[in-house]
C-alpha cells in the first residue's frame, strides 16, 4: 500500500504543478474551475500519500491549499449564479 500512496502523491503533485504551470503561461487564470479542481484533487491526492508517509508540514501546507480552492470554488459558483439570468416564475 506504501507504494501505492507514493503513486497516488505523485499524481496529486502534477496536478498542482501542472495548474500552476498552465496558470503561469496563461493557459488558465487562477478563478478557472480547472485550476482550482486540479489545486483540490492534486492536494487531496497528496494527503492520501502522507496517511502512510506522515509528515506534519506538509499536512498543513495541503490542508490551507484544499481550504484555498474551496474557497475559491465557492466564490466562483456564486459570482456563477449572480451572473445567470433569474426566471420568472
């Protein structure tokens, strides 16, 4: 199971990398549903890893990233729902 999780981190670390880097050459912004899914999935997927490689700094660092991209997925589907047209009823 230990090199399973190391698989699985890896896969979480290029998400995140791989966010940031299409970010950065302007591929996405940062308020893109993509961007902060990749963010959500990459850190989750890394925290899975550190159940069988503990480490507490790096617990935390992914625990105030999968807080960031709720964060922004919850600004982003309300900035959503503003934007859509109401229907009468």
């Amino acid at each position: 199971m230990q090199e399973l999780s190391n698989y699985v981190g890896i896969i979480g670390v290029t998400l995140v990398l791989g966010a940031y880097f299409f970010s950065q050459t302007g591929r996405v912004t940062f308020e893109s549903l993509g961007y902060l899914l990749s963010n959500l999935f990459g850190s989750l997927l890394i925290t899975f890893s550190l159940i069988y490689h503990w480490n507490l700094s790096s617990f935390l660092i992914e625990l105030a990233w999968c807080s960031i991209s709720i964060m922004g997925l919850i600004k982003l589907f309300r900035k959503s729902a503003e934007a859509s047209p109401q229907r009468p009823d």
